[in-house]
C-alpha cells in the first residue's frame, strides 16, 4: 500500500485552487439516475470515492464518461437495473444514496446493508423511515436492505436529527412521488442545496433547501442538466488550517467563503489573519497559534469534517482546547496517531482535552480515515523529522491532487508506492 512521506516544511506561500466538493458530486452523480437524457457534470474533482460512483452506475446499466479532465457525461440506462453489486456498495458508504433515486425511477432498490466504520454506527434508520412514509415498503434480510413500492405518495416527514445522507435521499426519492412531500429539521449543509439546485434543473420541484423546511412538489419526468459542483469548503479548509499551523502566506482560491465561515471564525480567533473576498480567502499566519474550543455541529455549525484537522492546531497552539464531537460518537481515532507523534490528548467521551504547546515529532502513523489522514500531513508539517502516514487510500478517497497542490505551496511530501 502506498504511504506519504512528508518533512517539515514551511512557511507555505502561493495559491491554492478548489476542486469540486466531494460530498456534492458523489450525489449529483446519484441524481443521474432519475433522470430520461443525459446529464453534463463539470468540477467533478478526480476521487476513488467519485470512479466506485461511476462504476456503480455503470452496473446499473448507465453510461458514465469523462469527457474532459473533470467533467462527466453520465447517459440514462435503457434498462435501470436495481440492485448495485456488493463489492461496489461496500466500498463507499455513501453509496446509499442511489437507494432514494432508484425506488423513485424504478419502485425498488437492493443494496448491502452499510455497516459501522471507524468514526461510529452510521445508521440508516432515518432514510429508511422517510422512504416508509413515502409508501415503500422495506425489508431487512441476509445483510441487505430493500425497498420496493408501486408508487410513492408525498408525505409530511420530521427528521429526529438533520442527517445530510437521510434528507438527500428522502429529498431524491420525493420528486417523482405522487403529491407534495415536506421534509422538517432537514440538514442545511451546502452540498444538499447543491443537489436541490441540480434536481430543479432536471426539472424537479424542490424549494426551500438550506431552510429549516424542504417542500418537493413531485413531478412526472426528469430531463438532463448541465450543472458545475460547487466548491469543497472541507478541502478548502483543509489548506487553510495547513497554512495557519505551518505558517505563510496562502490564497485559496475557488471558494464560497460563506460556506466557510465557521473554519474561518475559528481561525481568527487562533490567532491566524483571513482575509476574505468574492470567491477566495488569503490566510495569513507566523504559524505561532493560541489553543481554541472547537463542538461540531450540522451546519452552519462547525463541521465534524474539520475537527481532526483542528486537533493538529491545538496539538502546536498555546494553552489548553476542548474538542466536543456531537456528530458521530467515536471520531476520535486520529488522537491516538496524534499521540505517537508527541501530542497530549486525552479523550473523555464526546470530548477531547488537547494540552497544546507541543514539539511534534515524525513517526510512523496511519490514517484512521479521511480527514483524519489530511490532519496528520498538518500536524507532520511541524514535526521533527520526516513523518510516514500510512493507509493513505483513504485520503485518495476525497483529495484531488493532494500531493501536487500541496508541492505547490512548498509542503515537502512523497509518495511511496508499495503493494
Ligand atoms: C455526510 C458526509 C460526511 C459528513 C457528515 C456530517 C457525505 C458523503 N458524507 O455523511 O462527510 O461528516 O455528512 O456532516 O456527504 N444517523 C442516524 N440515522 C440515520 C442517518 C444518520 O442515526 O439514518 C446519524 C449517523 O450515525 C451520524 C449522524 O447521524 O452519527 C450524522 O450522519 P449524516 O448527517 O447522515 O452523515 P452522512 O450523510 O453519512
């Protein structure tokens, strides 16, 4: 398996340029399947997680090509099938959200039934209460989940907890129901909005996404579209915190710093300078940080996407920051690799109490998984000596470029390929 080799490196100077949000492409590319003619992706970021999406599709029976560097013409099947393979769904979690578009299409759907992961349960409780209120009748059998219906019927459905893959999928399931279906305490995360945005180009009927209430008016038929994914606030984040622990002087470009305003907030208040402007943000820093409280929250609180990244911060700042996780119940498995490079943190529950001030070391560590992969590059930034992170897949899961943007802000990182 491939590791990063990377060194202390710093201060990080240039420009960094965005690519397209992974948890947003991931779901338009789902979307495709409602739709009767072809649809036309463009800053579709380059993502393992994004080509198991097109292989998953493409089981289904569709079209999936690139037809430039980062765009995706993706053609309806002649024939949908309804059960997408195993060995696919079981790489991707979020693969759950083709379940919501292929009942809605085709009145059933099949998949292996998601398990936990390393940052906890990740229950799918939620999309499936949505679907049954839609009319469709689920079973739970031999490790799969299955849903089929003769026709859904719009419904009123509240949501215990804004989950982002429940409202997605129930919001995808409702534009072909019958009548109107009302979505309470939906998850407002800019990636939803991007999907509603997508759906009404396909001629959907869906208003109100970022609001506290969703309203689908369902239709008949879905066309094509041609949409561009908005840029990845947590990959831009990611750059940002880099830039704050090692010091420089970084502009990010391609950003919707609205969507940014909880990193960029907190930030400022470690001491970093940000400036902010029409579609980048300039962070500025010596790299000489104060230790800060992160609690992470749906959006537009702080994202639990960013904590691990924040961890590696507070691990160098002054002082001492709590971190308090209320988003999944055990994504604290990077502190343990923070700590193998010197860090003081101990966890207690839904909390970690990180003593800051700490001189890094390199050592040999994994990623437990995606940001938690990213927030190690950060914290190795800073250390002694060179650090080897290893189970780097899963950072190849959902940075685009990782290596060569990081390069280019004078970050001294090599991959080493092994088997
Ligand atoms: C999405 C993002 C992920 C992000 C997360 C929270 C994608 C591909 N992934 O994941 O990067 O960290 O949002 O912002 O977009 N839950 C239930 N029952 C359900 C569904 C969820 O209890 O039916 C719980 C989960 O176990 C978890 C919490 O709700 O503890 C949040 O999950 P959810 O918002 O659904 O996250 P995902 O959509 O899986």
């Amino acid at each position: 398996m491939d590791k990063l080799v990377v060194r202390k490196s710093g201060p990080l100077m240039g420009e960094v340029v965005i690519s397209g949000a992974k948890n947003s492409v991931l779901k338009l590319m789902a979307a495709s399947i409602l739709a009767n003619d072809v649809c036309v992706i463009e800053n579709v970021p380059n993502l393992q997680d994004v080509r198991v999406m097109a292989e998953i599709l493409v089981a289904l029976g569709m079209k999936v090509e690139w037809t430039k560097r980062n765009e995706l013409t993706i053609t309806p099947a002649e024939e949908l099938l309804t059960e997408p393979p195993y060995d696919l769904v079981q790489k991707m979690r979020a693969s759950i959200v083709t379940m919501g578009p292929l009942l809605a299409k085709a009145g059933k759907a099949r998949l292996a039934q998601p398990g936990g992961c390393a940052i906890g349960e990740r229950k799918i409780d939620l999309h499936l209460k949505g679907f049954a209120a839609l009319g469709v009748e689920i079973k739970q059998s031999h490790g799969c989940v299955e849903g089929i219906a003769d026709k859904l019927v719009g419904s009123t459905i509240y949501l215990d907890f804004p989950s982002v893959g429940a409202t997605e999928n129930i919001m995808m399931a409702a534009v072909l129901a019958e009548g109107v279906t009302i979505i309470e305490n939906p998850a407002k995360e800019p990636e939803l909005t991007d999907l509603a945005n997508f759906l009404n180009k396909l001629g959907a009927n869906v208003k109100g996404a970022g609001t506290d209430t969703i309203r689908i008016k369902g239709v008949e038929r879905l066309g094509g579209a041609v949409h561009s994914v908005l840029p990845d606030r947590i990959e831009a984040g990611t750059y940002m915190v880099a830039a704050a622990v090692a010091g420089g002087d970084v502009l990010v470009r391609n950003v919707m710093p609205n969507h940014l305003k909880a990193i960029v907030a907190k930030l400022q208040e470690s001491g970093a300078e940000i400036e902010v402007f029409d579609e980048d943000v300039r962070v500025k820093s010596t790299g000489k940080l104060n230790s800060i409280d992160i609690k992470t929250l749906p959006f537009p609180g702080f994202p639990t996407d960013m904590q691990a990244q924040f961890m590696a911060l507070i691990s160098v700042a002054e002082g001492v920051g709590t971190i308090t996780e209320t988003i999944f119940e055990n994504r604290f498995m990077h502190a343990t690799e923070f700590s193998l490079m010197g860090a003081d943190i101990k966890v207690e529950g839904h909390s970690a109490i990180v003593q800051g001030g700490s001189s890094l070391e390199g050592a040999n560590v994994k990623a437990t998984d995606l940001r938690a992969g990213a927030a190690l590059v950060i914290a190795a930034l800073v250390a002694d000596g060179p650090t080897t992170i290893h189970n780097i897949y899963h950072i190849d899961r959902g940075y685009d470029l990782f290596e060569e943007k990081l390069k280019g802000l004078g970050v001294d990182i090599t991959r080493v390929s092994g088997k």
